[in-house]
C-alpha cells in the first residue's frame, strides 16, 4: 500500500531529480522509493557507509565512452532482445 509523504529539498535538487526521473521513464515518486529501498537495504551504520562512494570512485576511473551518434530505434530493441538470450 503507498502512502503520502512530504519531503522538502533545494528547487535546482528537485528540478535535478525531475529530469534524471524523465530520462529514465521513471515518476520522480518511484525513483525516491527505490533510492530509500538501496539506502534501507543494506546494513549501514553511517552515510559515509553508503555505496554510492565506491560507485563514484569506479565510475571516475573507469574507460570513457563517447557516443556521436544516437542509436536508432530499430537498434536498441535489437540490442534488448539480444541481451535477453
């Protein structure tokens, strides 16, 4: 069962959240529930226990990728459902 929560944030956070929400085809009150579920989740004692600093540090030092052209269509659902065997 949902219930109705109200949260107060910074407006550039929030029209932040929006857009990466958009982008994503997720509502903004989904994407809010499944960061709480992660955070709830594990066993962290503290913020700083949080795995979002291990993942930034894999992300910073990771191989770039650069995209110049946005695939078509056609070829991301070939992709998915390559994906999916």
């Amino acid at each position: 069962m949902d219930a109705k929560i109200t949260l107060s944030f910074d407006q550039s956070v929030i029209d932040k959240a929006k857009q990466f929400a958009d982008t994503n085809n997720i509502s903004l009150s989904r994407l809010t529930e499944f960061l709480y579920t992660k955070i709830t989740s594990g066993h962290y004692k503290n913020l700083e226990e949080l795995p979002i600093s291990d993942w930034v540090s894999i992300v910073s030092e990771g191989n770039v990728e650069y995209q110049t052209k946005a695939k078509s269509r056609k070829n991301l659902k070939q992709e998915f459902y390559k994906s999916r065997k």
